[in-house]
C-alpha cells in the first residue's frame, strides 16, 4: 500500500504498508541508483533490506536514517517561468561525481520534453553548471559530506513547494547517462578540449585545474 513520498535529501522515498503483516516501509523509488537496486526501510526499526546485496547504497540509506537530523539549511527557489507541469531532477549526493551525472539528465529533458517545466533540485556547489532553459532551480545549501544526510527539514522543505502544484512529475535521473544524450559544454559553457587539434595544442600546452571538497589529493 502506497502513503505518499518523501524526499529528505539524496533519497527519493515512497512511504509504504504491507497489508499483511502491516509493517511501514520507505522504498526507493525507480530514480538514479534507485532504478537499478531498490531498498527497503523499516521505519520501526531502521533495518534496510537490500536483496541486490549492494552493501554501499544500503548503508548510506541504513546509517542516514539512524543519525536524521531536523535542520535548516539555505534553500533557494528562482522560478524563471510559469510551472504548469513541473517534473523534478534531484541533484543531490554525497559524491561529486552522483552529482554531476544528475544533472546532465537536464539536457534530455530540455531538448525532447518541451511540454514539461522542468525543475532541477541541486546542491549549492552544482549552480554554476545549470544549463539554460530550465523552468526553475532550488539550490539547497549542503556540501558533499552531508549528501547522505536524511534531513526531514529537507523533506518538509520540498513537499511545501511541491504541493503548490495539482501534479508533479520526477525525474528517472539515470545515474548513467548517455554521452550522445548530453554536451558538456551545454553545462560548463565551456569549449571541450579539441582532440583533433592535439599536436597542434602541444605547442602551447594547457593546464587545467579542478577544485573539489571530495577525494582530496592530499590535506591541506
């Protein structure tokens, strides 16, 4: 039995009942890593039960769920046209890289959804790659080291703005995309490097550098 949905962060939850036993659930909905091995919560014990034996998603949502917190964090909505039928691309995680797959799902939505107001949910350090086009961006204030985090002040957050709405769509956000479905510089507003132009470029080589709070080279 479904009883509504809940989004208290990285995870996009449906609230659940078996009608048996009448024990209540939180079950990942088919989004991101959801859509390959879904997990069950019970929300009486804690206890996940992963049958995909994926030891890593089960813990994050095991150990997240255990240590829930209730607090406030920025949350900022810019809405840049009318939402008439919003669907909803959660950004959020706890790994640069989860993160930015997300958010290239943006483009497919763009370029072959025009009829869907689309509406990207990203975590503050995302901002600057959102591409153009899109109906609305809700930044929330939370670094990659809370990106597991279960925040039912989070939750409660989306489901205020959402319920604004008579519908709301949300987005299957593959964890995977397909390069063909996306182009980078759509998002970095950046020319990629120029493969067939490399012996040329090694005349005068190009260095860049990139600045991110996970998987740290060393600490400095």
């Amino acid at each position: 039995e479904v009883r509504g949905w809940y989004i208290p962060g990285m995870r996009n939850l449906s609230g659940l009942k078996c009608p048996q036993c009448k024990v209540e659930f939180y079950g990942d909905l088919p989004v991101g890593h959801g859509l390959h091995y879904p997990m069950l919560l019970e929300v009486k014990t804690g206890i996940v039960h992963d049958k995909y034996a994926v030891d890593w998603f089960a813990n994050w949502l095991q150990d997240s769920y255990a240590n829930r917190v209730k607090t406030p964090v920025e949350f900022i909505t810019e809405n840049f046209k009318p939402l008439k039928k919003p669907i909803l691309l959660n950004c959020i995680d706890t790994l640069y890289g989860h993160s930015l797959l997300k958010l290239l799902n943006a483009q497919y939505y763009l370029d072959h959804c025009s009829d869907f107001d689309l509406i990207l949910l990203v975590p503050r350090f995302l901002c600057w790659m959102v591409p153009d086009g899109v109906a609305a961006i809700w930044t929330v204030d939370l670094p990659l080291k809370r990106g597991i985090e279960w925040n039912d002040w989070i939750a409660s957050e989306i489901k205020r703005h959402i319920e604004q709405f008579e519908s709301c769509w949300l987005s299957v956000a593959f964890s995977h995309p397909y390069p063909e479905d996306f182009a980078i510089e759509r998002f970095t507003r950046v020319q990629p490097f120029p493969i067939d132009e490399w012996i040329v470029r090694l005349e005068k080589p190009t260095v860049t550098f990139i600045w991110r709070e996970d998987r740290n080279w060393w600490d400095i």
